[in-house]
C-alpha cells in the first residue's frame, strides 16, 4: 500500500522560518533509515503558501488565487510517499519520526490510490495510458 504522509503547516513554517542544523540532520537520519527500509519512495519540503497559487474550478471557468493561504493547521509544508505493507507500518514509522517543527505539530497519513480501488471505471486502455506514463516519469 502507498500511502503520503503529509507534515501540517505551522505559523513559523508559514513564515517561511528554516529550521534549524540540529532538525535537518534528525531528519536527514530519519529519511535514511526510511530508504534503507525500502519504505520512503519520494519526500520533499515546500515553501510557505505565501509563494503558492490556488486554481479554483466552476464549470469552465478558472480563478487563479494567491497564496498566502487562511487556516495554516490546514496547510502542507512538506510530504514523503512511502509503500508500506499497511497503515499500522505507516503510523509506526511516522511515531519515530522526529517533531518536524520546532513547537506542536502534525502529520497525517493517507492512503494513496490504487488502480483497483477504481473498479470497472478503469478501462484496459486507461491502464495502458497510465502506465506509459509512470514509465516515462520513472514512477511506479
């Protein structure tokens, strides 16, 4: 099963503060023991929603929105896709993982979809497109 995990945004992530020597080394150990766990598939930071762009949809039409973005607990400052046998495996990893922020924080985990959670709506020729696709992008 894949699953993203996803590190919840704090006002000192949102305003754009870095952090510090100390985290970045726990985390780039935390990241190591995950590769070498065969667990973590890929993982990024991302800027403060103040540098981001929402795209709203109704019918045809198209809004473009300027960060930054209301409710900061609702936000994502980074994430990891990980493969792990089940969400058990996944919240034991994510319980020893260090506090990715300097004061209370969150992540949440959730499960990624697979082809077979789409039923008869996935058509053989979707498939083939897909996977074409996934190879051309060296995912999986």
């Amino acid at each position: 099963m894949r699953v993203i995990v996803m590190v919840k945004a704090t006002e000192d992530s949102e305003a754009g503060k870095m952090p510090s020597t100390e985290l970045l080394e726990a985390m780039g150990k935390f990241n190591e023991e995950l590769v070498n766990a065969g667990i973590m598939q890929a993982g990024e930071g991302l800027h403060p929603s103040s540098r981001g762009k929402r795209v709203a949809f109704d019918g045809a039409s198209r809004l473009v929105i300027d960060g930054p973005f209301t409710e900061t607990k609702e936000l994502v400052a980074g994430f990891w896709i990980w493969q792990v046998k089940d969400m058990d495996e996944a919240i034991a990893w994510v319980k020893r993982c260090p506090n990715p922020m300097p004061g209370p924080s969150e992540i949440e985990i959730r499960p990624v979809f697979e082809a077979a959670d789409f039923g008869d709506a996935l058509t053989p020729e979707i498939i083939e497109r897909d996977d074409r696709l996934r190879e051309r992008i060296g995912g999986n």
